[in-house]
C-alpha cells in the first residue's frame, strides 16, 4: 500500500505494523474535529484488522520514560513518555515522527511489543536500549530473541548538528565511528551524525544480535516528498504515526 512503509517480516498473520507515508498526518490540526477516529478507522479498513485498542504517549517529549501497557492502565493516559510496550494482544501502540526516529520491538517467542520515539535526545538517553531492558526484565525476554526494525528517519547524509550535540554524544559512544565534519558557518564547525546506526550498537552492546536488528536505511529528509520531515520541511509539517500490534 502506497500509503505505508512495511517491514515485511513484522506484518503477517501473526502481528501488523506499518510507518505511514504522505499524504497521511498523525499531526494535531490534522485529527481535530474527528479526524482521529476516522484515521483510525482508515487504517483498519487498510490492514483488513479491527484494533482492541489503540495505544499513544499522551506527550512525546524526547525523554527516556517507557511504560508497560496491561490491563490496569489500558484506558488511563500515560502521561509524558516516549515509548510503549506490551504483551497484550489486539493494542496497537502508536508514535509519532517527523524525522526522528520510531524503532519497532518484538519478542516472538515470548510475544512482546514495543514502540518507541528516538529523536537524538533520546537516543543520548538509551530509551531504546532501556525499552529492551524492560521487555527483558518485566516479560523474561532474552535479547538474543528481541528483533529490532529502525524506520524511515533522518540519517546520517542529513542530520546536521554542531559540537554542542555532538559533545552530548560523546557521553555514550565514540562518536568518530558516527560523525563527520562538515561545513564551517559563522564559525561555527557542522558536523552529521547517524542516529540510527548508534542505536543499533548500542542495543547490540546489550545482547541484541546484530542480525535481528533491522534498518530501513530511508531518509526521511531525502524523501520528505513522501515522509512528513521536520527539517525538510523547514519546520512545519504533519506527523509521521507508526503502529505496531499483536494480533
């Protein structure tokens, strides 16, 4: 479906999952007035699948806060968070993007989700090394079964920062490995890092074997024709909503 990107491996008979593409908006002017109900709605009518329940942070707000969705807090808000996962089946759980990055976790022998939002201050965080920790140690996952799926988000070729954030990185990794230099402006030196590759290290340094950890290696600012981007978009723009649920 032309309006969704699809890890094929995570969208079966067994769980759903998608990223969507322009022209569809998780963003706030886009779902007043009903609108989220009839998106929703939509993407049911897309998929052939009637969702149980459908899971979002009630304020994304870049930080490391995950919470585990069961029976006792299903309908309650969430509060400020960053990432969701459950065992529940039928709960779709849902993030918002618009260049950072929404990263897919899933246990299949143990039958556990996850979604969380990865922006760069969240991946200084380790949220989604953290979101795996908690799979393991709330669920019993092993790590050597947890599969990872990075979706579309601005990479490396486009994510421009200067030393200020690249001083935050250093905190985590040797960021040499991730970041080059660019441009001088102003006196100011650029530099691009690639987020998504560090979060594969860092969820590879915690047991995750490399092999069950995907990459969608699309651009989101490369391809803000088809994805809502943040910084293509020169900062105003819909959002990008991705889902995913056990079936």
């Amino acid at each position: 479906m032309d309006k969704y990107f699809t890890f094929d491996r995570i969208n079966n008979d067994r769980i759903l999952s998608f990223y969507s593409r322009k022209p569809v908006d998780f963003g706030g002017k886009a779902l007043e007035a009903g609108g989220r109900e009839n998106l929703i709605e939509s993407i049911e009518s897309d998929f052939g699948y009637k969702f149980r329940a459908v899971k979002q942070c009630t304020r994304q707000v870049h930080g490391d806060r995950v919470v585990i969705i069961d029976e006792q807090n299903l309908q309650e808000e969430t509060g400020e968070a960053d990432g969701l996962v459950t065992d529940l089946r039928g709960v779709a759980l849902e993030i918002h993007t618009a260049d950072c990055q929404s990263v897919f976790l899933y246990d299949p022998v143990r039958k556990v989700i996850g979604n969380v939002h990865s922006g760069w201050k969240g991946t200084v965080q380790k949220i989604a090394p953290k979101a795996a920790q908690i799979m393991t140690d709330h669920y019993g996952c092993d790590p050597r079964d947890i599969e990872i799926y990075i979706n579309p988000s601005i990479l490396g070729c486009c994510f421009e920062i200067e030393e200020d954030v690249v001083e935050q990185f250093r905190s985590i990794v040797d960021v040499s490995k991730y970041c080059r230099k660019d441009r001088v402006v102003n006196g100011r030196q650029k530099y691009y890092m690639d987020t998504a590759q560090i979060n594969r290290d860092l969820l590879m340094q915690m047991g995750i074997p490399e092999g069950n950890i995907f990459l969608s290696g699309i651009c989101t600012m490369c391809g803000r024709k088809e994805y809502h981007s943040y910084r293509g978009d020169h900062h105003v723009t819909g959002r990008n909503g991705s889902m995913i649920c056990l079936k």
